[in-house]
C-alpha cells in the first residue's frame, strides 16, 4: 500500500502576517483617503461614513490580525478521513466545521469560508483568511492542494 499524502493528518497554527495587514488596512485607509476628498457630501454624512470604516478596520483587525475575537481562528486541521476542525480564540478545544464551497483559493491566499458542525450555529457562517506568509511555504502549498482537490471551491 502506498502512501499518499493527502490522507494524511494536516495541523496549521495560522499567525498574523504583512500581507493580512496589506489585504485589510490599504482598502479601509484608501477609503478614508477618497471619501475625505469627496467635497459635495454633508460634513455629518461624511463623519459618520468615515467612523463606519473605521469601526469595519477595527473589527477585521481583531478578527484576523491580533486573533482576539471569539471566532478568531487559530488554527486548523484535517484529519485522515478529511474531517476539517478549527481552533478559534472563544475556545479551547478543536471544532468540527464544513467547509462551504463559497470558499476562495489563489496562489497569494485563500479564504476558507465555513460553518460549525453545531445545531446553535448551523445558519451561521465565519472565515479566515489565510495569506501565503501566514504558514510555512510547504504547508501553504498543500493546503491550497488539498482544497482544490476536495473540489471545495
């Protein structure tokens, strides 16, 4: 019998990285930047527009850069029959998820968009995202492997 890696057990600890602060403050500041040009819109409307940005920053940055909500995600697994789990920070033990074919993989990241495997949070959705140097090269590789593979998106 032959060995094949993809049935194998697969463990990541994802960490914050440049490219996550990339992905999430250049949109928001270059948002600021242009709606703090735009000269025709009421100076209320403005402020609030711009607080808006800032609270949707605030939020992705916590969620995925400093890992300190409760839907944080520290890390994930796939075991040898290809059940997926995830660690968030609200917890201290492995969650069972499905991954959602609404799922995203590139060369430079993915975003793995998923729900938990519990009746109180069938309806709810969550992702991470997950940037190339957010894992070492080989786990990113397979992973993104893996993903494609499961035809999950």
């Amino acid at each position: 019998m032959s060995f094949n890696p993809f049935n194998a057990p697969l463990s990541l600890k994802i960490k914050p990285s440049i490219q996550k602060w990339l992905i999430i403050l250049v949109p928001h500041l270059l948002a600021i930047l242009l709606l703090s040009n735009v000269g025709d819109l009421p100076f209320l409307l403005k402020l609030a527009l711009i607080i808006g940005i800032l609270v949707s920053m605030v939020f992705f940055s916590r969620l995925h850069l400093f890992q300190s909500l409760k839907h944080s995600v520290l890390s994930i697994r796939q075991d040898s029959v290809k059940n997926w789990f995830v660690l968030t920070a609200g917890e201290s033990e492995l969650k069972a998820v499905t991954l959602m074919p609404s799922s995203f993989v590139s060369n430079h990241f993915i975003i793995l968009n998923y729900t938990l495997q519990n009746p109180k949070y069938l309806s709810q959705k969550f992702s991470v995202l997950i940037t190339k140097d957010s894992l070492a090269v080989d786990d990113f590789r397979v992973l993104r492997a893996r993903l494609k593979m499961s035809h999950m998106t």
